[in-house]
C-alpha cells in the first residue's frame, strides 16, 4: 500500500490567483480598461498565460499585467464573490471596471 506523505508545500485548498492590470480592445487606445482576473491554476506561470488566453478570447489585443497574487480568503462582496466560486468551478473569471 503506497502513502502518500505529507508535504507543508502543497497547499490544502485549490489556488486561486487574482491578475490586477489593464486591458486594450483597439490598436491606440491610450486608456484601457482596468481588470481583475480571478482564476484556478497550480502556479503563477499558468495563471498568467491562461488570463492572457482567456482576455484574447474576450477581444482584448494587450494587456498590461501589473499584479499577482493568490487569494487566501473567500472575498465577501461582489463582483468578487461569484468570481472566486467561478475560479473555484474552473472558470476564468474577468472583472472589467469602466
């Protein structure tokens, strides 16, 4: 029978990243559109190429990605929230702020 050791390294819940940048639908524009991008991967290398692919697929040209983290609480107010359940299900979550 194999036993699987325990590891302080891996974590005990799913990793949730949270991507914090700005976001470019046309060539030229100067201003962008502020994000956050909430979403599940096992490092940060992952989340940044899966939150670039994921903002492509929503239109955007570039992006400037100027923050990474992971979550370490449930946030508690939207549209925070239902993202984490989101990123949680496998989704990709994008916040954009106008």
């Amino acid at each position: 029978m194999s036993v699987t050791p325990d590891n302080d390294n891996a974590p005990d819940e799913p990793m949730v990243f949270i991507i914090i940048g700005k976001a470019y639908e046309t060539d030229g524009d100067d201003e962008g559109v502020d994000i956050h991008v909430m979403l599940r991967a096992p490092d940060d290398d992952t989340a940044v190429r899966e939150a670039l692919n994921a903002l492509a697929e929503e239109g955007f040209l570039e992006a400037d990605l100027d923050q990474i983290g992971t979550l370490t609480d449930v946030p508690n107010e939207e549209p925070h929230a239902s993202a984490y359940q989101g990123a949680l299900e496998g989704e990709v979550a994008i916040i954009r702020f106008n």
